[in-house]
C-alpha cells in the first residue's frame, strides 16, 4: 500500500513539474503583433469610392456598421467580398 502511494505521488510531482515549466515556458513567448494590411484597407477604400460614384448625394452610409464587422470569423476584407456577393 505504501509503495503505491509513492509511486502516485511521484507521478502527480511530475505533473505538477510539466505544467510549472509548460506556464512559464509560455509567458516568454512573443505577444503576437497586430497586422494591418494594405488590403483589407484597400477593400474599404474600394467600397467608399464605389458608394460614392453610385450616388453622389448620399455617398458612404453604413448604418449597421458591416464593413467594420467579421462574420464567420473571417477577416474584415473576406466580410467585405462576400457582402459584395451576396
């Protein structure tokens, strides 16, 4: 009976050890940078001079904000293609 129990101890210090080191293995890691591309700006951009030259009164409007917004988890400028599409 006691030989079980340090076998089991020995494996939860072991545990324990590997979660330690994989937490702070971790905090040295790089903080990912956020990126902005040309594209995706380029992509709004096409769509304020498109809306503009379709009425040249009323121009951009974006009441509900979709060109800002993701959906699906996609990416802003693959919101904006499909919206173009849909």
């Amino acid at each position: 009976f006691t030989m079980v129990s340090i076998s089991l101890q020995k494996i939860t210090m072991k545990l324990a050890l590997i979660s330690i080191l994989a937490g702070s293995a971790a905090a040295f890691a790089p903080a990912p940078t956020a990126r902005t591309s040309v594209a995706q700006n380029a992509a709004l951009d096409d769509l304020k001079s498109i809306a503009e030259k379709s009425n040249p009164v009323l121009k951009f409007y974006d009441p509900l904000e979709l060109s800002s917004t993701t959906i699906w988890g996609n990416s802003n400028d693959d919101t904006i293609a499909f919206l173009r599409h849909s």
